[in-house]
C-alpha cells in the first residue's frame, strides 16, 4: 500500500498545495459559538504549540500499524491546525482552510472516504488535487473534556481502498484512547498551573536583600518547590524534595508546603520542622516516601541564618571575600526515621554573600558528586543579582535533566565602598 510519505509527488507538490490552499474556501462556520468553545477547550488542553509528545505518538504509530496508510493526531481551532503526532513528516501547521480534517471535526461520527476523487466533500481539496495527493481517507472526531470537538485522528494514503467494519470500529477505539490522554492532558495542565501559583512572589519590602527561585519540573508537576515568607525580624525559606516524580511527588510536596507555612511563623525553626513531621507521618509512611529539606529563619538586621537541613545537603553560601562554605546535613530526611531529631546550625550572611540551595537534579545535572557543587561558586561570582543565580543555576543543568530542578538563592546586597577622587 502507497502511504502519504512514499507518494509520488509527496515532495513535489507541496509548494503547490500550499498555493491552493490560499484559494481554498475558508470554513463558513469559524467564529460561531462551537468554533469558541473548541478554542477555550483547546486552550485548558495545554498542547497547543507543543511538540509531538510520547503519548500521542504511540497512538498514531498503532493506528498506522493496524489501519494502513498514515495516520495523524490534529487539534484544530478556528484558525488553524496542528499535530500532536503523526508518522510521516509533514508540515504540522496548517491553515484551517487547508485541512481535510477541517470536514470530520463537522461531524458527529467517523469520515470514510474510500476515493477523495468521488467525494463531494474533498474532490477540490488542495490535499487531493496537489501534493500529497489524499486518495483515501478515513478519520474520527475528537472530543475535549466538555464534550467540544477539537481535533481528528485520521489514517490516510495516496491510493484509493475500501475500509471494512471492522477498521471504522478500531479507529473509534483508538479515538476514544486519544480523548483520554486528551482528558489527562487538561487534568495536568490544571495541576501545572496550580502548582506554579504556589511558588512564592516576590517580597517587596526587604532592603539589604535579593531573593529569587526557579523550579523546573521534567513532567507537568514535580515534587521540587522552594518557598519563602516573611516572619518576625526577617524571612523564612524553605527548599524541598520529595522522592519521586510527578503527581505523587507533588501532592506531597503541596502537603510539605502548607504544613511548614503554617508552623514557621510560631515556632523556632527546629520546632517547625519537627511539627511537619509528626503532621505528614501518616501519609508520608502511606507512600512510602521521604522528604530532603532545608529549612531556614534570616534575621534581616543582622544577616544571622539559623537553619535545619534534613538530609538535604545541598546549600552553599559563596562569601564575598573569596572563600565558600557548604552547609551539611543536620539530621535525617523528614520520613526517614519517625524518631529523629534535627539540630539547629547557624552561619551568618555579610554584604555581598549569597547562600544558593539546590535540589538534587541540579546535583545530577553537574555530575552527581557533591563536589560538582563547586561548580556553582564561579556562577554565583559571575552574576550580578540573585534572580541571575538563580537562572544561572538552573541553566547549567542543560536542558535534558535527570530529575527535577529547583534552585532558591539568597543575596546580601554588598555595601558600597566610597573611594577618595
């Protein structure tokens, strides 16, 4: 069988599909009150202008597998459409106007097309008439969350065949797949948004200091987070990492936040920690997990730091006057063991120092040995505000990270030094 990627004038023609496609009517029904919903569908999906993801890949591959031809994964609002997947490399941007498919999100059920050359519907379609030339076509509507149609799965090729019952029941089935990854789609893109508005905002009222963070999970949620507030006499921070990834490791982490919030403000630091800990017991035996911390209270009038790190391990403060010092563990991981205690350790920010905490995948990402944490002096000596540290940070782990990335640094802002003229 001939498939859209081997047709013969596949690559030919493609400028001249292109050239049809400007003639091509534009759908009559764009603007109506369907075409709005699908946008608003579309938009909480948050896939639009991504890249081809895993899941929706394997989708068209079986479905290309099973049924013949080419097939394809598009969303289409009022304007355009795109592909989440497909098996041949095409263009996978398209006006509205040039799309088959265009016709099928019309539709309440499956398009089988044996011959677009006999079709009413396609026999002028610049897909037909020009490159890749469509001879036959077979597709099914998908639906958003709502109910909303807001794109097709189609196999397609550029020779005329026969689709029996049993293919048109398959592609609904593997339609129906497609709608629940659309489905979990919305659900994390939800969480995404959720999570990020619990990162902190910035404080605008802290003279002498610059604070800033960046969290960069490798799946739509992570159990990274950094947090900062003000308490009494100055600030509270607080960097974390749950083991594990994605949306276990985030409702944990959620857990983590909500509970060091409300016990830092009323307790030294050591108590607030030990409190977090007695509160997530049960569900941090639950999922068998546990929880690296650092946990710490600025005095902002003196620069004087009193922190807890459980199990954590990964803060350094880089000293204006050319020296380092790595802040280690003082107990155990939250989780770890329901009988520890954590000690309270002090260090003390002069101007211009600047304390950065990392999560692990900013330790893998260098190479794992707690000594690649030397790496992050030069880059902290190189940037000139904390919010640049902070980015700096999470930059020099490349884009392919390990783990979860997440980065909290901390600058007492230098004394200027007046010089005689």
């Amino acid at each position: 069988m001939t498939t859209i990627a081997d047709g013969p004038a596949a690559e030919a023609t493609r400028p001249a599909a292109r050239d049809l496609a400007t003639s091509w009517p534009r759908p009559s029904a764009t603007g109506t009150p369907e075409d709005q919903a699908r946008n608003r569908t579309i938009a909480s999906l948050g896939l639009r202008d991504m890249d081809s993801t895993h899941r929706f890949e394997r989708i068209a591959v079986l479905a290309k597998q099973l049924l013949g031809g080419d097939a394809a994964i598009h969303l289409i609002d009022d304007e355009r459409q795109w592909s989440l997947a497909q098996t041949v490399d095409m263009i996978r941007s398209v006006p509205r106007s040039a799309s088959l498919c265009d016709v099928t999100v019309r539709q309440l059920d499956t398009v089988v097309v044996p011959d677009t050359r006999q079709d009413d519907r396609f026999r002028d379609h610049p897909s037909v008439v020009a490159g890749p030339e469509i001879r036959s076509y077979l597709a099914h509507p998908l639906h958003g969350p709502g109910g909303e149609t807001v794109g097709t799965l189609c196999v397609a090729s550029t020779t005329p065949r026969s689709f029996t019952r049993e293919q048109v029941e398959l592609i609904r089935d593997l339609a129906a797949w497609a709608e629940d990854e659309l489905n979990l789609a919305q659900e994390m893109a939800r969480a995404t948004q959720v999570q990020r508005s619990l990162l902190p905002a910035s404080l605008v009222s802290f003279p002498g200091y610059e604070i800033a963070g960046v969290s960069r999970p490798i799946r739509a949620v992570g159990g990274d987070f950094y947090d900062w507030y003000p308490v009494r006499g100055g600030v509270a921070i607080t960097i974390a990492d749950v083991m594990g990834k994605g949306m276990p490791a985030a409702l944990i982490a959620a857990g983590v936040r909500a509970v060091m919030r409300a016990n830092a403000p009323m307790h030294g630091v050591a108590a607030a920690v030990e409190s977090a800990a007695e509160a997530l017991e049960t569900e941090l035996d639950g999922a068998g997990a546990f929880v690296t911390l650092f946990h710490a209270h600025l005095s902002e009038q003196t620069g004087v730091v009193r922190y807890i790190d459980a199990g954590h391990g990964l803060t350094v403060v880089v000293r204006d006057d050319g020296t380092s010092e790595r802040l280690g563990s003082t107990g155990m991981p939250i989780g770890a063991n329901w009988d520890n205690t954590w000690d309270e350790a002090t260090t003390r920010l002069t101007p211009g120092d600047t304390l950065v905490s990392v999560s692990d995948g900013v330790l893998d990402g260098l190479g794992g040995a707690l000594e690649s944490l030397l790496a992050l002096e030069d880059i902290v000596r190189s940037a000139p505000d904390a919010t640049a540290v902070a980015q700096l940070v999470a930059d020099s782990v490349g884009p392919a990270a390990p783990d979860d990335v997440s980065v909290v640094a901390l600058r007492r802002t230098a004394v200027r030094r007046l010089t005689a003229s």
